[in-house]
C-alpha cells in the first residue's frame, strides 16, 4: 500500500511539473529547425542549464548574462550565426573544462574547438569557421552536459 502511495505521489508531481517545462521544450522544437543557431539562442540554452536565467529569458537577456558572468567574450549581435569554433569556446568556458597546453595558456576560441575535436564531440572534418545548425548546437550542448555529469568517459 506504501508503495502505491509513492507511485502515485511521484506521477502526479511529474504531471504537475511538466508545465514547468513546455516553454523549454517548445524552444528546443523551434531551434532543431534553425539551419544556423543565433549566438543568443547558445547562451539562452547554456544559461538555462547553469540556471542563470529562467527558461522565459529571451535570447538577448541570457547573452548578456552570460558576458556579465564572463562566459562569453563575442561582442556581436546576439541575434547573428554562431559557428563551431564560437560555440566551442563558450561551452569550454561554460561547462569549466580543462583543455590542452595550449588551451590553458590562451583559452582561445580556437584551441577549444581543438580540444572538443579531441574529445569526439565533434567531427575531425568540421571546419570551424562553419556555422552551426539548431540541432548541432543542442546536440554539441548536451555531449558537454554529458561529459559535465560523468555519462561520458572522456570527460575532464
């Protein structure tokens, strides 16, 4: 009887919290379409995720949290294309990985595409100064939260 109760106690707080998250998973639908992600939209969802702003932030307001946390260095319009090499550079910043020598001494946008190429996250024949879809930008996003939580064994 106990263990009804608790089934029953945790399906019905899940139905209650999914509204919490439709605005989310209404943005990651909209994003997966973008042929090129904005650089605002990759501070929205690594913002979201170190929850320095709320999932009703716009993408103008999570870029500026992010410069102002020194998370992104990009001065440009947020609504612009990110390419791999920006992206690789905010989310070795975002996500605090260690990177190679050269990564550590210059912590440049250039040495962490390199090292995320290293890593596997992303492919050895991507150019970075491509610019990023909607659907590699959150698939990039979540192999970092991967490797952050310890699901990947190639983490720091």
């Amino acid at each position: 009887m106990k263990l009804k109760n608790s089934v029953f106690m945790a399906l019905t707080a899940l139905l209650c919290a999914s509204g919490l998250f439709s605005q989310t998973a209404e943005n990651v639908s909209r994003t997966i379409t973008y042929d090129y992600a904005s650089l605002g939209d990759t501070c929205y969802y690594l913002a979201v995720y170190k929850e320095l702003v709320p999932d009703e932030a716009t993408a103008r307001d999570s870029y500026t949290m992010m410069c102002d946390k020194k998370l992104c260095h990009l001065k440009m319009n947020p609504m612009y294309a990110v390419n791999y090499k920006q992206l690789a550079g905010l989310c070795m910043k975002t996500f605090g990985f260690r990177g190679g020598i050269m990564y550590g001494i210059t912590h440049s946008d250039h040495y962490a595409f390199r090292e995320l190429q290293a890593r596997g996250y992303i492919s050895s024949e991507t150019d970075p100064r491509d610019y990023v879809s909607g659907s590699n930008m959150l698939n990039l996003i979540n192999r970092c939260v991967e490797a952050e939580s310890g699901i990947d064994k190639k983490a720091d």
